[in-house]
C-alpha cells in the first residue's frame, strides 16, 4: 500500500511535492500528530543550553519543515532520473575519492543523518569510474514491505545489486576483495547502539554519546580510507556535500581515534545547521549502565 501510494506521488514534480509538504504533511506532523515533539524538544534544550527558548523554538520548527521537505524529495526520488538527482546534489571535491581507487584502496564515507543523505548514493555514478564500485550498508527493517522499499529507493539512485545488509558487510568486503573493483560505502554512523554494542563512549553535544564503531574496526581490518562526508543545504532541495578526510591509513590509529574525529566532525556540521538533523531520534535512550535516560 505505502509503495503504491509512493508512486502515485512520485510522478509529481517536485515543486508540488514541496506544496504538499508544506501545506499538509507539516500541519499535521506537527501541529495535529505533534509527532516526537517532547523528543525533538528535550534533544534540543541539551544539545544546545545556550541558546533561548526562542531560538530553540525556530530550530525545532525549522527542523520539522525540513523533515517534510525531505519526506517530498524521497518520495520525489523514487522515479528521479540521474540527471534530475546531480542537479539537488553536489560533490564539491569527489577528486578526493576518486584517488583512492587509483591507489587500489577502497573508501568509507561516513554520515549522519542530516537532510536528504539519501542523496548520497548517487556519488559513484557522478564519479564514474570504472575502479570503484559502490555499497550503501543498511540496517534490515522488521517490516519486509518497508526493507524492500528502501533497497529499491537506494538502488534507484545508486545502481542495482549496492546494498549490503550491515552483519553481511565485513564478509562481502573479504569476500570480493580480489574480484571488484575498489568500493566507496556509504555508512551513516549516528544511529543508536543498543547497550550491548555500545562500544565507544564520548561527549557530544553536550551529553555523553555512544557510537557503534563498526565501520571503525572493518576499516581497521581492510585498510580503508576514512571519510567525512560534510552535509550542507545551500537552498530548498539543493544539498553540497564536501569530504574531510579522517585518515587513509587507519591501521595505524589507535583505537577509538576514528570514530572521535568522526563525532567531533558531525557535532561541527550540526552546529553549522542544526536544522538538517534528525532530532526526533532517540538518540540518547541509554547511559553507561545500559539503563534508559530520564
């Protein structure tokens, strides 16, 4: 039913997409449903204790058109052209990735959730290059409907056959390391860790922060390139994306060392525009002690 739904709408432009977003979807979210408003508001009063209540007030509505617009341009996505995604999002500097397959090593492209990243599978076919191929990990949905709906928007966007379910990545890497060309994977890496594989703890935001630091150690263990992958909206549907890299010799960083720069760079791009991020994320469900937060 919601597929059917998705492409009803997605033979809509995107401006009248963007018209529903705001003339309906909002509302309702918002106003009417008030979806995870407690959440999203308590995320932000700690994230951000400076600022005024007035202030706080303008990021969480902001942030809850954002989320509208974004809900728009992925239902848009659905049947996008390649042509159509390059002109919503730009790679300012993919020479960067690019390199690292004529070096013969492949790259990780860590993310967070900020905007529409699901923009970001499009990078390998703006690269085009034969040495590189593409792998959008994914986290399985217990709704087998939803899971196949997400694969196929990716795949849409990125090319068939790209996504790899997370406990199958290490395996798929070993396994293909002598028989494909060199991968670019894009890995969001904000997600919450269940209290058993919270593995890596720091401060963030304000607030202490678990990290899963899988894509750390599969690094670690393949001799990838670390990447971040800085998201910034420069207007309305119009995202430009720039790489810093973390290191390219993660063997020989300590523990840990890859997954702190990675927060301390999402931190920096959340300030930068806190309203691209998903607050109505539980993110900090759980302490140390495994123990849900108040």
């Amino acid at each position: 039913m919601m597929e059917g739904l998705i492409k009803i709408l997605s033979r809509l432009p995107l401006g009248v997409l963007y018209s529903i977003a705001t003339l309906l979807i909002y509302p309702s979210l918002y106003h009417i449903a008030r979806y995870r408003r407690t959440l999203a508001r308590k995320n932000l009063q700690r994230s951000f204790p400076n600022k005024t209540p007035q202030e706080l007030k303008r990021i969480e509505r902001e942030y809850y058109k954002t989320l509208c617009d974004t809900i728009a341009e992925i239902i848009w996505s659905y049947r996008a052209s390649d042509a159509h995604i390059r002109e919503h999002i730009i790679f300012e500097n993919k020479e960067i990735i690019e390199q690292y397959a004529l070096q013969n090593k492949g790259v990780f492209c860590m993310l967070g959730h900020m905007g529409n990243c699901e923009l970001m599978t499009s990078l390998v076919r703006q690269c085009a290059n034969p040495m590189m191929y593409s792998i959008n990990v994914y986290q399985e949905q217990k709704n087998h409907a939803a899971d196949q709906l997400m694969i196929h928007l990716r795949e849409h966007i990125a090319g068939p056959n790209t996504c790899i379910e997370k406990h199958y990545l290490l395996r798929h890497l070993i396994q293909h390391r002598d028989t494909q060309p060199y991968p670019c994977i894009g890995l969001v890496c904000d997600q919450k860790p269940t209290p058993v594989n919270a593995h890596f703890w720091t401060t963030f935001l304000h607030q202490d922060t678990a990290f899963n630091n899988g894509g750390e150690r599969i690094a670690k263990k393949m001799g990838y390139a670390c990447m971040y992958s800085h998201i910034r909206l420069v207007e309305r549907g119009k995202y430009v994306v720039r790489f810093h890299l973390i290191t390219d010799h993660p063997q020989d960083e300590p523990d840990g060392y890859i997954t702190e720069q990675y927060a301390r760079l999402l931190e920096a791009n959340i300030i930068e525009q806190p309203t691209l991020w998903l607050w109505t994320h539980n993110r900090w469900k759980w302490n140390r002690q495994g123990e849900v937060n108040e």
